[in-house]
C-alpha cells in the first residue's frame, strides 16, 4: 500500500507509517507529494494492483 501525503508541513514519517499499520493491519510506504497534486474529486482508494 501507498499512502499519498499532501503536507508542507515537518512529518514524523514513521509515526505516520505505525498509525497506519495499526488502523489498516496493512503495511505500506509513505510518498509526500506537492501540496494540490491529488485531485480533491478522484478516489480516496484506488486499488493499482497488477492482476497478472
């Protein structure tokens, strides 16, 4: 899992990956993206797997 970050913000990026673990039971990578990149109308989920 890839969780997209929109902050200027300092982040405990670690703190974050260990909230997320704990509420999903899923482990995953973190990617801070540019404030206003994400579309503020596009999917919360969107599920990128290869079905291959």
């Amino acid at each position: 899992m890839t969780l997209l970050i929109e902050s200027d913000a300092p982040l405990e990026e670690a703190a974050v990956a260990a909230s997320v673990q704990a509420v999903t039971r899923l482990r995953g990578r973190l990617d801070r993206v540019a404030k206003g990149s994400l579309p503020e109308d596009g999917k919360v989920i969107e599920d990128r797997r290869s079905l291959a």
